[in-house]
C-alpha cells in the first residue's frame, strides 16, 4: 500500500540504496533509510512508521540497543532483525526482546519480500486494534458474531440468505469457530423466531440415550420406562432443531433422522404410530464426512440430506485481521461479566495473538482473554498474565539447541514439534492418556488438542500403557 513506510536502519550505504530501490517498487510502500541507530530514532520521533527492518551489527548503537529503545517508545512498531549467517543466537535475543522476525544475510530476495510482507500485514492488524480500542463502542455484532473480515462477511451473507427460506442447514467448521452461534443467529432471523429453539449436543449425550431424547417413547418401551416422554423434535415443533456435532452420531440413529427429513414425521421408541413434526433442522459438524463416507461410517444419502444449504465458517487462523476486533469484544463482555475494571492488551501479547495458530479457534481466544483478565493484577494484560512466557522461554530453549544445523524455518517446525511433545504429554501423562480431561486442563476442545496430536504423531495410547490403564 502505497501509504505506508518502511524505514531500513543499517550502516552500509549501498545496501541501504539496493534495498531501497529494489523494495519500493516491489512491495508498493515508501522506504526511507538510516545509516545509523541515532539517526533512526531521530526519524522514529518525526515520522509515522509501518515497520522497521534494522542490522543487527552497526558500529556505535547497535542492532539490540537500537530495538529496545524502539519497544521502550513505540511498542507497536514491527521490527525484523537483518543478521549474518551464523549469528542465530543473537537472532534469538532479538525475538525474545520483542523483534517479530529475523532474516539472514546474504538473503535471498523474494524470502525477504515475504517477510516484509507479512510483517505489514502484522502491522496494519495493531493499527486496527488500536483504532477499535478508540472506537470500541462505535462496533455491533451481527447476531453475537463478531468479525470483519471478508470470510465473515460471506457467512452474514449466507445466514440472512438461508434464514429466508425453511430447508435444512449444514454447518461445518473446526471446533469453537462459532457454530452454535450461527445456528441460533439463523434462527433469529427466521419466521420460526418466535417458536421454540432446541439445541442437541449429540457427541455429549450417550447413544442408547440420543434416540429417547431426540423421538421421544411409549410408557413400557424398555425398562423403567414408567410414563410416556416428549422427544426434542416434538418439543421444536413449529420451530427449529440444532444438531450440533452431528458427525458422530451412530447408523442406527443416522436411519431415523433420514426418515424425519424425508416424511416430516418421527415415531416414538414402543410406539406403532407416527407422529408428524413441523421442524426446521440446522445440523453442524467439525468432522470430514466425505471421508467417513468412503469409510462406510455416515449415511452418503443423509449427508445429501442433511446438506441442502452449506455454510462453512472459517478456523480464526484464516481470519486473523478479526483478532483485534474479538479481543476488544471479548475485554468488553469479560470485563463486565467478572466485575472488573476495563483492562487492555499490551503489543507484546497482541502480537502473540497474532502468531497462534489457535487450534481451538475464538473459543480458545476467548479462554485466554478471560484467563487474562482474572490474573492480570494492572490495567494491561501481558504474555505471562495468560501463561504464555513459559512456554516462550522454554520454546527458546529448543532453539538454541537445534539451530546450528537448520534453517529458519526447520527450525521453527523443530521448535514446535518438541514443544507440543512436551507440552501435551506431560498434559497426557498426568490425566494416564485421558485426552478428554487433558483438553480441559489445557484450556482448549477435546477435538481440537485431537488435531494437534494427529499433526505431530503424539498418541494418548502410549500414555495409558505406561500407566497401567
């Protein structure tokens, strides 16, 4: 974007001059350059600035000393570190003293374009945070679901489409992406608002119980069956049904719920009549079901069924220009609901929020700003009030181990293998492989630390064996 600056702090001219040359044109942005640290935080004092990659060696102030006078006064500002191959360590300093990346010289020019570039993109989400922190109150949800992003915004689009019309809706996303919210925003804008809304967690309800509780049964169906009992689809008659996390229910109940779809009717368990139900029935699922399909695992003629109108909502990771704007939602409704004073996000811990992969999505996000909150004992809530220098400080550990022999980004893979390793199986190793309760111990969805496990070949089994269990 041609409003923005880069300024490029390094004591070599001719390099100063190539990259500026060779940039400007390139990444569309103004570049203005420093041969000296004096001289950048001079400019720094006049100028608005977007980013700043600086050498790590300079005579005089150097590198280091010239970043924590920028984090010191400008907090905000991204910087990249140029450093000279085998100089890794310093490199790591640099990120732990608040540097966003780090690039190697001689450096190859279209992995710096890169980074540069998604360090803007780093920088224009903060200056989104910081104007929402101005304007916070200016901002309204669609239906409690927050976010601007382009992805959001096809989602609204579809939502209001779909609520128009009475077909079935399917809702497919990872965990905490906000399926239940959707569902209950397309049932606010239906016809069917002012009737019943009846939501069914099918993976929390066991199976021999999912299918009384969904159709209802007869006095004497089974034992201790002592009176007749009203199923959920009756109690949404005339309004709608959400079956979330609908993936995992068994065949036998995947039967009964074509035979709603298809006849409008559903037949109690011990009855020999059926009764018709005027439901609308919005289904969601985090799961794969083409592949469990081809398994044999979910009804082929259900799945058509079920998928008359698709809505797949985006993982946060997809949408992170909405980071910012979720934080300062979340801070609005935490604050108040826990009756504390209105608390704010340091850059350093924006930043963090910026670089997650949130495997647990805006659910995961919403833990840590409450987590935040509770344990920050001033107004601005940092890395450590959420938990996370422990696990950057071990996170460097590995680094300075591995580093040597790698590259950068083998390095980072590295980084994140070890620490997932570690992390979660010592998560496993206290609850004896439960994953189910080291979810909860850790913060995020059962089927989310279950992705996690998949990518980095970590098996709860090994931990039960070890065990006993």
């Amino acid at each position: 974007m041609a409003d923005e600056t880069l300024l490029i702090i390094d004591d070599e001219q001719d390099m100063l001059q190539l990259l500026k040359r060779s940039l400007e044109p390139e990444m569309g942005c103004s570049v203005i350059t420093a041969s000296s640290g004096e001289e950048a935080l001079n400019i720094l004092a006049s100028e608005p600035l977007d980013l700043v990659l600086l050498d790590m060696r300079m005579p005089g102030m150097d590198g280091l000393e010239v970043l924590q006078r920028i984090r010191d006064k400008h907090s905000w500002l991204t910087v990249i570190m140029m450093t000279a191959h085998g100089c890794i360590e310093t490199a790591v300093q640099a990120i732990k003293m608040g540097a966003y990346d780090f690039i190697t010289k001689p450096f190859d020019h279209e992995a710096l374009v890169w980074t540069l570039n998604k360090a803007l993109e780093r920088s224009r989400l903060l200056r989104e945070n910081l104007k929402l922190q101005r304007h916070a109150h200016c901002h309204q949800a669609f239906q409690n679901l927050v976010g601007r992003s382009a992805r959001m915004q096809r989602v609204y689009e579809s939502v209001q489409m779909v609520a128009k019309t009475d077909l079935t809706v399917f809702i497919s996303g990872e965990s905490g992406t906000g399926k239940d919210l959707v569902s209950r925003a397309i049932h606010a804008l239906s016809e069917r608002r002012d009737r019943a809304y009846v939501a069914v967690n099918c993976p929390t309800v066991p199976e021999n119980i999912l299918e009384s509780e969904l159709f209802g049964y007869k006095k004497g169906a089974f034992t201790h069956a002592s009176q007749n009992k009203i199923g959920l689809f009756q109690e949404a008659h005339g309004g709608s049904i959400f079956l979330d996390e609908i993936g995992d229910i068994s065949p036998p109940i995947q039967t009964k719920l074509l035979r709603v779809l298809q006849e409008k009717e559903i037949k109690p368990l011990g009855d020999t009549k059926s009764i018709h139900v005027d439901v609308r029935v919005i289904a969601s699922t985090n799961r794969n079901l083409p592949d469990k399909i081809r398994r044999g695992e979910f009804r082929e003629d259900l799945f058509y069924r079920l998928n008359v109108l698709p809505i797949e909502l985006p993982p946060l990771r997809e949408r992170r220009e909405d980071i910012p704007l979720l934080v300062d939602h979340f801070l609005q409704k935490h604050c108040s609901d826990l009756k504390k004073p209105r608390k704010s996000i340091s850059a350093e811990l924006m930043d963090r929020f910026l670089r997650d992969p949130w495997e647990g999505n805006v659910r995961e996000l919403e833990n840590v700003i409450i987590r935040g909150i509770l344990f920050s004992p001033e107004e601005e809530i940092r890395p450590e009030h959420v938990g996370f220098r422990e696990a950057t400080r071990q996170t460097g550990d590995v680094l300075d181990e591995t580093c040597h022999e790698l590259d950068y980004r083998e390095a980072k893979e590295e980084v994140l293998r070890r620490f997932h390793a570690s992390y979660i199986g010592n998560l496993l190793a206290n609850t004896q492989g439960n994953v189910t309760q080291a979810a909860k111990l850790c913060g995020l969805e059962r089927q989310g630390l279950q992705q996690i496990m998949r990518r980095y070949g970590i098996r709860p089994d090994k931990f039960r064996d070890n065990t006993g269990a």
